[in-house]
C-alpha cells in the first residue's frame, strides 16, 4: 500500500518549524531529509524516523516497525501532532546520523 499524499503534506506542515526539510518519492513512499541527511520517512501512512541513540531516548516506548520487507527497523513516530516535539527529535538526531555519501 502507497503512502498518501495527503499525509506527507501533514507531516511536511509539522515539520515547517525546521529549515531545509525536503522529501523524495521512492516506489510509493516518502523518504523525509533535514539538511541533506535521511531521517526516516513515510510508509503505508506511518511516519517512521531511524534508529538513533536520541531517538530512542526520546521515545523509549515507541513501536519499532519495518517500513518494508528487508529494511531496518524504524522508530513509529506516535506523537505526529506535537511540532515542538518533532522539532525537537530532528534537531537531536541530526547530529548522529551520517552526510550522505556523494554520488
């Protein structure tokens, strides 16, 4: 199941606190970027974000999901109404997740 448009524009507007948040289409899905690094990413309408060592502290409760068959576990992201927090989660992931490798 494809991951709705509508709710990467919801999640997009959560997000629009942060500067420099992009998105790429990937076989249905949306992997979400902040300042050129992968954060995690919608699958089958669920916000999903990597495994981090902020991450997991900040939701130490989360489900951990597969965003599809073969992939990591990521992190479901439950409290999507919550734009401080969302804030807060990228800005403290930032830092520990890698630049991306040039093509």
């Amino acid at each position: 199941m494809a991951s709705s448009k509508e709710y990467l524009d919801f999640v997009l507007e959560q997000l629009s606190e942060l500067e420099d948040i992009s998105y790429r289409t990937m076989m249905g899905e949306y992997i979400i970027y902040y300042r050129g690094k992968v954060m995690g990413g919608i699958y089958d309408d669920r916000f999903l974000v990597k495994q981090t060592k902020s991450s997991l502290k900040m939701m130490p409760d989360a489900d951990l999901e597969l965003p599809y068959e073969g992939a990591k576990e990521m992190i479901m992201v439950d409290d999507v109404d919550n734009r401080d927090f969302l804030k807060d989660l990228f800005e403290a992931m930032y830092d520990e997740l890698p630049v991306p490798k040039k093509k």
